[in-house]
C-alpha cells in the first residue's frame, strides 16, 4: 500500500471497556491496550479490508504482528473473546471489529491516491508518445493577464505544468 499506512485511535482508548476486558485476561498488563493498536497498524499495510483470511488467518502472524510474547494463541482468544476480533463464517479467519471506524478513512485516501497516480501515469505516458517530455517547455502555459490559462489543450493531452 503506497503512502504512510494509519489508523484512528480513541485518546481514551486505555480506558475504554473491551481494553479494560483485555487487561483482567493478560493478567492486569498495563500495555494490554497497545496490542489492538498494534494489529490495527499492522492491518492497515497488510491486510487493508481489516481482514485475517488464507495464510493470515491463523494467531500466529497477529500475535508477532501485535509484539505479544505470551502464550501462543492466548492474545488472539483474549482478542476474540472481548469482541476486538470477530471470527469469520466458516473459520475462514478473522476480522477487525469496527474496522471503518478505525481505517475506512485511509483505505479511501489510498485509493482516491491510487487513481489519481493512474492518471498521472497516463498522462505522463500520452506526453511522451507525443514526444514531449515532462519538463518540456511546450508543456508550460504562461498565464493570460486575466488569470486564466490560455486555451485547453488539445484533446487526448494532459493540462500541462504551469511555469513558476
């Protein structure tokens, strides 16, 4: 995934009742809220749908994604059994719970980004078979004393570059 991967955390996050769930079933560890985090952030450049399915699907891959050191398999059924994770019909994984909630806004950027760089490549791949390279001067336009870029280009050309 192109771009810096990120997730929406609660400031009160620590404090919130599944975290506070998470914390009595490890033990009363006080970093039991960075776990969830951990997955949210690993989910967000691996696993963008928020999704644990195929060769990711088991507790394994979570577990070293979350940094837990414990028992195997232990943080995966704490996550599940205080409703962070929710298992998928038929044991095909897992999946984040509310995972719009805490990425949905940087899976639509990645792809608003995605079709933009598209275009911008379809563009740049117009430009040169028409023999123009991107720093081309005929690219430029000069601004007209209105303001206004003189006329569109032609058809099948991108707008080009202004002039600083």
């Amino acid at each position: 995934m192109a771009g810096m991967p990120w997730v929406r955390v609660s400031a009160d996050l620590d404090s919130h009742p599944k975290i506070l769930a998470l914390r009595d079933l490890l033990d009363g560890d006080p970093f039991a809220w960075t776990y969830p985090v951990a997955v949210w952030r690993w989910c967000a450049r691996y696993a963008p749908e928020g999704k644990g399915t195929g060769r990711l699907s088991g507790p394994g891959i979570l577990e070293r994604a979350a940094g837990w050191s414990g028992a195997r398999g232990r943080l995966f059924a704490s996550l599940l059994q205080v409703g962070l994770l929710e298992e998928l019909p038929g044991g095909q994984g897992w999946a984040v719970h509310d995972w719009e909630e805490h990425a949905g806004a940087h899976r639509d950027k990645f792809e608003r980004d995605r079709i933009r760089m598209r275009a911008k490549r379809e563009a740049e791949r117009q430009a040169a078979s028409l023999g123009l390279l991107p720093d081309d001067p005929s690219l430029q336009v000069e601004p007209t004393s209105s303001g206004l870029d003189s006329a569109p280009p032609p058809p099948g050309r991108a707008w080009p570059r202004r002039l600083p």
